[in-house]
C-alpha cells in the first residue's frame, strides 16, 4: 500500500497517511523523520500492529504500529488522539 503523510500529531506521535480513498493511521515506534508530504509505502491495507514503513521521500525505513485503515476524513481527530 501506498500513500502521502496529510497529518501528524508530534506530541502523541500518530500520524495519517492519505492512500487512494481514505486513511490509515500509525503510530512511530523507531524514527522520527516523518514530515507530512513525505510518499510511504508498506506491506498491505489490512495489517495492524507492528509494520516496517519504507519512506520514500527520506530514503528511510521505520517501524511503526498500526492502528487503523480505511478511515474518513471526518473521523482523523479522534484517530490521532487529538482534543
């Protein structure tokens, strides 16, 4: 699965990535350059838990904890913990 970094919440470290309808939340577990704009790729749409991220645009990879897929706009705030 492909997709762009749209949103990060830096103090909980959750970030939304935009795929091709929707969002799929992580959380960083091993680095911290992720920058929104940033292309990323992993493994498939459906996994959750741990995950290694390929970041495109950094030339990096990252371990990562996924939370969610398939999520809508409207329900970001909530995903990424923000109040």
């Amino acid at each position: 699965m492909k997709g762009v970094v749209h949103y990060i919440n830096q103090q909980r470290g959750m970030v939304a990535v935009f795929t091709e309808q929707d969002y799929s939340i992580f959380e960083i577990i091993s680095g911290d350059n992720v920058e929104v704009g940033d292309s990323v790729s992993w493994r498939d749409d459906t996994a959750l838990g741990g995950e290694m991220l390929t970041n495109h645009t950094q030339g990096e990879r990252y371990e990562v904890y996924f939370q969610n897929h398939h999520i809508h706009q409207s329900q970001l705030g909530q995903q990424l913990l923000i109040r």
